[in-house]
C-alpha cells in the first residue's frame, strides 16, 4: 500500500513537472520571438530614418556619460586642495588676490564642515550650511531653521559655491586660471610721470 501511493506520488509530480516546464518553454519561446520582433522592427525603423535613432543614441550615452561623471564631494575636496598647493607655489607678491581669497575661504568652510553637496543625478551643486554639520545645537538640527530651496534661491551669493559636471567643479577651475597673476601689482606702483622743461623740450624739437 505504501509502494502504491509513493509510486502515484512520483507519477503525479513527474507529470506536473513536465508539464510545468513545457508552459516555461512556451513561456520562454514566446518571449524570445517578442524581442525578436522589437529588434528587427527596430532595425527596419533605423535603416528607413536613421536620423532619429542616432540623436536617441547620442542623448543616452551623454546622460549615462554624465551620470558616470557626476562629481563627488570627495572630488571637490581633492581639487581644491590641489588648488591650494598651487597657490603655495607661488610667491605672495604676483598671487591673485581674489583667487587666493576665494580658496581661502573654501578651505575654511571645508575645515569646519559647512559644505554641502547636493546631487541632481547628472550634476552637483555645492552649497554652503550656517553650521558645521557635527553641531548638537538646536538651531543647526531644527528642520523649520534649515536651509531650503528659498533660501538658497534668495541668497545665491553666498548660498551656492560651486557647480559639478563631467567630473569637473567649474566655479573653482575658473578662479584657479590665471591664480599666478596679480591684477593689483601694476595698480599699487605710482606711474612715473616724465616732466620736460622747456629747454629739453625746445632742444627736442631742434633735433
């Protein structure tokens, strides 16, 4: 009797697994015939216009490019450090004080953790917090005293510090262009005024 019933219970799950896996196979079939239809229909459209799958291509690659390149907080502080070197290199006396200032101040704020990244998935904006983030105060945690989008729309000078895309932090690699050259050099000399009196001038016009 025991013989009996585990040989129908063989039968019967031998029979629905068999079963089962021809509904898969069918299952399977019908999905690759599916995907067989999309490509070559696929393939038809691009060879009639071939115009508009290569602007779908190239708009997919640039986004998957700058999602890939979206820059990191890390990145920023590894470039501004690097700009900072850069300035150390350079005498006082030609460095360009606006440039040095703006690194200065960075560096500051990164040293007391007031930066704060935020990321829009293909790009980054880099702002600045009133607070240093380790700060346990009531004020700096309270989520109606935070900085919003308001804020940081209605005080963008201060607010927002850099911007982020393909790896590269702008606002920072444009203050770090001509960081060797001081405008206020030439503007602190006194201009050398040449007076000729009127016999070196007579005799000049002698000559």
């Amino acid at each position: 009797m025991l013989f009996f019933v585990v040989s129908r219970w063989a039968t019967v799950t031998a029979k629905a697994f068999a079963r089962g896996c021809g509904r898969m196979n069918d299952y399977a079939f019908q999905i690759v015939a599916d995907y067989r239809a999309v490509l070559v229909s696929s393939l038809v459209s691009c060879r009639a216009a071939p115009l508009r799958p290569s602007i779908y291509s190239a708009t997919g690659l640039a986004l998957v490019m700058l999602y890939k390149t979206n820059p990191s907080y890390d990145s920023f502080v590894t470039q501004l450090r690097a700009a900072a070197c850069d300035l150390s290199q350079v005498p006082e006396s030609v460095r360009n004080r606006r440039h040095e200032e703006h690194v200065n101040t960075l560096s500051g704020d990164e040293r007391v953790h007031k930066l704060r990244r935020l990321s829009l998935l293909f790009f980054s904006i880099l702002w600045r917090d009133n607070y240093p983030s380790e700060l346990q105060k009531f004020s700096a945690n309270c989520k109606y005293l935070k900085v919003g989008w308001t804020d940081l729309i209605r005080d963008r000078d201060s607010r927002l510090v850099d911007f982020g895309v393909g790896g590269i932090w702008l606002m920072l690699q444009r203050n770090m262009q001509d960081y060797d050259i001081n405008e206020l050099e030439w503007q602190e000399r006194e201009p050398r005024n040449i007076e000729y009196s009127s016999e070196n001038k007579t005799g000049i016009d002698m000559i």
